[in-house]
C-alpha cells in the first residue's frame, strides 16, 4: 500500500481494489499504517464520505528502508546465480516492473471481468 501511495493520494475504494481485498480490510490496515504516523487521512470537502490516504514523510523513510533491505537480500541471493541466468532474470524482472507500473491493465481487468458477468 505505501508504494501505491508514493505515487499519489488514493482514496480507500481505489486501495481495496487495487490490493483486491474488502474496503474493511483496507481500513483495518489503513488505521494500523495511521497509528505508525506512516499514513494521513484527508475528508474531501467537496464530499465527507470521500476519505483520501496519503504517505507521511516517515512512512516514506519506512518504504525506503524495506526496499533497501529486500534489494540488499536480494542481492545477496542473486550473487549465487550464474551470471548468464542473473542477466535473463533480470530482464524478465525489467518486464514484469513495467507491467506493475501500468495502470491501464487493472483497467483492462475490470473490462474483462465486466464483459463475463
């Protein structure tokens, strides 16, 4: 959730959907990430029930350390590998990041799933 909320602001609805789990499910985190100061909850003016999740500048710092460590231990495991594999896992992972930073393919998912119902 915080690498989604790096990006931008999201509000609950968009979170559930996005991690594909219930909006209690979304808020029960959310609440725990708001206790850690690690998440702000902004109401839109416009519309009360409209609830708004934003990184704080320590949840930032939190993400950044995760990230750190994953891809040290990463690092770690991948120095195993033989190099000709480490090179091909590589662009395969190249090509799956660019998959999870495209936003139209949930978009393409909901058109599918409305097409079958």
């Amino acid at each position: 959730m915080l690498r989604a909320l790096r990006k931008a602001p999201c509000n609950t609805s968009f979170l559930a959907h996005m991690l594909g789990v219930t909006l209690s499910a979304v808020t029960a985190l959310i609440n725990r990430l708001h206790k850690m100061g690690l998440v702000t909850r902004e109401r839109q003016e416009q519309d009360r029930r409209q609830v708004w999740i934003s990184i704080t500048d320590k949840g930032l710092e939190v993400l950044e350390n995760v990230e750190e460590r994953r891809n040290l231990l990463f690092a770690l495991y991948l120095s195993r590998v033989p190099e000709e594999e480490r090179e091909q896992l590589l662009e395969l992972l190249k090509g799956a990041v660019e998959l999870f930073d495209r936003e139209d393919i949930l978009e393409e998912e909901d058109e599918i799933l409305e097409e079958k119902l």
